[in-house]
C-alpha cells in the first residue's frame, strides 16, 4: 500500500451550487451535528457523492490516518459503491469477495497502512452480513490505535436498526453517517430508536419532491387504479382489524406510529399483507397491459411481492409472471435472487434472448419485473 493515499473530491463534482447544492447544505448539517446523523435523501439525490464528500473533510481536518467502512445491505451495492470510491481516487478493500484467510491477511495489511500518523485513508466495502458475522473484522475496528479517524458510513441505514447489528455495532467509530430515504424502520419502534441512539437522528431532509424541483429527478404523474378485496380477503382483514382493536391499536397503519407490542406489530404486517398481495391487482395489471399493447410495452418497470402470501396462493411475482408469458411480453426478472451473488450485473435473460449485458444497457427496450415490497405498480419510465 503506497502513500499518501487520500480521498478527493473529482474537479466535475458540482455539490455547493446548481441542482446537486442540497449536498453542501446536507454535508454542513452533518459537521455541525458533531459528526453523527442520517441524511434522509431521496433516491436520486446523490447520498453516496454527498457521504464521500462528507468523509472527504472529515479526512482532511483530521489530518492522520483515517479507514473508512461502508456497510451496504447488498454486494451489488458493494460495486456500486467501490466505482464511486474509485472517482473519488481511492482504491477500496472488498473483503466481502474474499474468503476468510485472505480476509484476515487484507486487515494486517490496511492495520500496516495505518500504522504511521501522516495523513493516510484506507477504505473497506462490506455487506451487514459480513460485518455482523465476522468476528476478526469487528476486533479489527475496536482495536485500531486511537490515532486512526474511524468513519462508518452505512448506505440504507434503516437496515442497521436491525438487533443483529446493533447487539454488535463497535462504538469505536469516532464518525457516524447513516443514508436512507426512509430511515424509519417500518413496525419497529424499538429498532429505530436503537439506530437513532446509534448513528443519530436525521440531520437533513431532502424529499422527493425537493429532488423534482430542484431537476435531480423527473417529474412524473401517479395513476391509481382502486381494486376491490375478495370476500376471503374481506373477512382476512376484519378479523386483523378487530384483533389490533382489541390489543388497543387504534393508531393509522402508516409504519411509523405503531405500538412498541411485538404482537402489534406482526398483526400490522400480516394487515399490510392482505392489501398488497389481492388477488385482485393481478386481473387489473394484465388489463392495462392489453389496453397498452403488449407489444407497446416498453421501458417499464412492474413492482411485485415476492414474500410468502398472506392467504393461500402462489406469491404476487410468480401470478405476474404468469400474466406477462400468456401475453407474450418478453421480460427480465431483477430480484435479489439475480443480484446477490458475486459479479452478477447481469439480471436472468428473457427465454431466447441474449443476456442483458450490465448498466449501460439497462434503458433497453425490454420489461423488467422487480421485487417490490409495496404490491404491483405499473410505470412507464421516461427517457
């Protein structure tokens, strides 16, 4: 490991000014607030540029060896994330890619690198899963000499909420950065507090709609098309009402005031369940698809359930599937099945099609069906 080695924000990055300006006033609030927070920034708004950008000064005010970990739910959001470090000119670590001896070897090696006191940065991709199961990585962290800076970025923070990563969360870390959209943690009261006590509140708040007026983002137009629950669904959801009524739930289902009750909160789910999964949603999607053209559907995406079914059935995504054959629509299915193993940018070819080769193919004229937690939305993309 040659040095000096240390992040640098690329010349093109424009993050005080113009439609990206929201970045400096999201890196000020985080600084201000001693180095601890979430930015809840919408999709689209440039929370990785914007948490590199923060590490950035965190870095050069320290002014001595600094490691840097990022934990993602996800390995592609590892690549993602290491094609981001790298324009930022710093070669990241991987050790989720690598089985444990090597693991082991890569830590004595980043230790060596930080072992002088100039200014250095090392910094270290890895998945929850590794990081929460992983012993070494974690003694790794909690022994580091007091002179090293430990910053924790964690991408999809509201995921960290969980009791497997906060029973072991190193509290070494003299910096603290969560990103999420939604930091909430839906129908866990208890989790997001143990986040909040962790990282911090959220310090800044970029919406969705300040990501549209400010052109980070596409304006778009939401169509609802209402369907009605089968009368086994009927009778499924009243039931559910009148147990929560009856645990004293009175509150509206929105996945953030809720009953700290454990037994609450399962009932909340399985009433969530009952509206995503109708069974009516799969007739109403495959008539909007024969009022398209299914031979016009082009640059769409479908989002569909793929957890187990709240009444008896096959799942959301398999019905959909099964809609989009009989119609002839050649798809790509993209769910965490096709992303999670190692190198996998391609997503599952349509039948008798070539594989969709990595992102810069992605605005291929081709329909992708996507895992989804929300139930079946039909969107036509722009561009």
């Amino acid at each position: 490991m040659a040095g000096p080695r240390l992040l640098t924000i690329p010349e093109n990055v424009e993050w005080r000014t113009g439609k990206f300006g929201h970045q400096g006033h999201a890196v000020d609030a985080f600084l201000d607030n001693g180095s601890r927070g979430i930015l809840a920034i919408a999709t689209g708004g440039g929370k990785t540029q914007t948490a590199l950008i923060a590490a950035v000064h965190e870095q050069d005010r320290h002014k001595g060896p600094a490691l840097v970990v990022v934990i993602v739910p996800s390995a592609p959001l590892v690549r993602q994330w290491a094609e981001a470090v790298r324009g930022f000119g710093v070669e990241p670590f991987q050790p989720s890619t690598m089985s444990g001896p090597r693991r082991r070897g890569l830590l004595e090696e980043i230790r060596a690198g930080l072992a002088g006191r100039d200014p250095f940065t090392a910094v270290i991709l890895c998945t929850q899963r590794l990081f929460t199961e992983d012993a070494g990585m974690r003694s790794f962290i909690a022994e580091l000499p007091d002179e090293v800076l430990a910053v924790l970025i964690g991408d999809e923070v509201h995921n960290l909420g969980s009791a497997g990563f906060i029973a072991k969360a190193p509290h070494r870390f003299n910096v603290r950065l969560g990103l999420s959209a939604t930091p909430t943690r839906q129908y866990d009261a208890d989790g997001t507090e143990a986040l909040f006590q962790f990282f911090g509140s959220p310090v800044f708040e970029f919406t969705l709609r300040d990501a549209i007026d400010a052109g980070c983002l596409t304006p778009y137009n939401y169509h609802l098309h209402e369907v009605e629950l089968t009368e086994q669904e009927m009778a499924e959801y009243e039931d559910l009402t009148r147990q929560l009524q009856h645990k004293g739930f009175k509150g509206a289902d929105d996945g953030k005031e809720f009953g700290h009750d454990a037994q609450v909160e399962h009932l909340l789910r399985k009433l969530r369940a009952v509206l995503e999964q109708t069974q009516a949603k799969i007739p109403a999607l495959e008539h909007l698809l024969e009022m398209a053209g299914p031979e016009n559907v082009a640059r769409t995406l479908i989002y569909a359930s793929a957890k187990p079914v709240a009444l008896k059935g096959p799942s959301q995504i398999h019905l959909v599937n099964g809609v989009l054959r009989r119609l002839g629509v050649r798809f790509h299915q993209y769910t965490n099945t096709e992303t999670s193993s190692s190198g996998s940018d391609q997503v599952r070819p349509p039948t008798g099609a070539p594989p969709l080769q990595p992102r810069r193919h992605r605005q291929s004229r081709r329909l992708h069906r996507c895992e989804e937690d929300r139930g079946v939305q039909l969107r036509q993309c722009c561009g």
